[in-house]
C-alpha cells in the first residue's frame, strides 16, 4: 500500500475538491487556494483520489500518515504465517519402526502448521514394484488423517514418488 501521492506544488489540477483533517468537504476550490488554506493549519495537501473529476485533495500531515500506514503494514506482516514445506523421505520396503518414526515427524510439521512431502525413493529393480509405494503412502496418509488432507495424490516424477499433505484447517 506505499501509495506515492502527489504533495502541495506537485499538484497539477486547476480545481480540486477538498477535504480537510477531519474529514469533512470543503468543496471545490482552485488549487492554490487549497495550498494556502493548508499552509495555513500548517499541513499538507495531499491528491487522495487523482483520476476523480475533480481530483480530490486532502488537508492532512503527511509525515504522521506514511508513519502510521508504515506502522499498520509492520503489524499486518507480523500477523501472516509462512507456510513452508517440510520433507519425510521413505523407501519402499521401509521397516514398522522406520514408518512410525516418520509419521511422528510428519503430524509434528502438521501441527507447526507446514505442509508435509511425502518422497519414496525407489533404487534399482524397485521402480517395478511401484504400487508397494502406492500402498505405503496410502497407509501414511490414513495414519496422518486427523491431522492432514492430501493436497496432492501420489504420483510418480523420475524414480520419485511424491505426495503432499496440508494441515486440517481448524474451524
């Protein structure tokens, strides 16, 4: 919303509306008498609305305004969550324990609130046996079900199979 907007002199319009720093309508005056009338409150006059006929200005301090928009932006980005994704890497004759402990690690990145990608690495003769991989990412998907919904269904990229998982959004 860093809005460059034009200030005093650089006001090009004969005429403009003007409102003053209470927000109330002043009228349609020549510009330059809108200059002076805000030298006079020792303000600014700021073109808030340039493509309207006439343009409209207001009689505000534009220091104190870009503080405050700089302000309300600081605390909007504070208030956003970046969303990052994190990998859980299997092979496809992976051992019960091996799976438990990466299912643990994967609900842990869901309950951060980061998406979960699910990567079998199939090595050598195993990309035959491609539905093992199916098969084991199903079973992860059903184990994480409480916590994740499958944004991406298994697929198969080069000797990668690949599935990602977003965290439940809590209503």
């Amino acid at each position: 919303m860093t809005k460059d907007f034009r200030i005093n002199e650089e006001i090009r319009a004969r005429e403009v509306r003007v409102i003053d720093s209470e927000g109330t309508q002043l009228g349609i005056m020549p510009a330059r008498e809108a200059q002076r009338l805000a030298e006079e409150r020792q303000l600014d006059l700021v073109e808030v609305a340039p493509a309207a006929k006439p343009p409209v200005c207001r009689i505000m301090d534009i220091g104190k305004y870009k503080y405050e928009q700089s302000k309300r932006e600081k605390e909007a980005r504070k208030k956003q969550k970046i969303v990052s994704i994190k990998e859980v890497k299997l092979r496809p004759n992976i051992e019960n324990h091996d799976f438990d402990v990466k299912a643990k690690n994967a609900i842990r990145f869901l309950k951060d609130g980061d998406k979960v990608k699910a990567t079998i690495i199939f090595r050598g003769r195993e990309i035959v046996h491609t539905q093992l991989g199916q098969k084991l990412l199903a079973r992860l998907a059903e184990c994480l079900g409480e916590y994740s919904t499958v944004e991406r269904q298994p697929k198969l990229e080069g000797k990668n199979m690949i599935m990602i998982l977003a965290p439940k959004q809590d209503n």
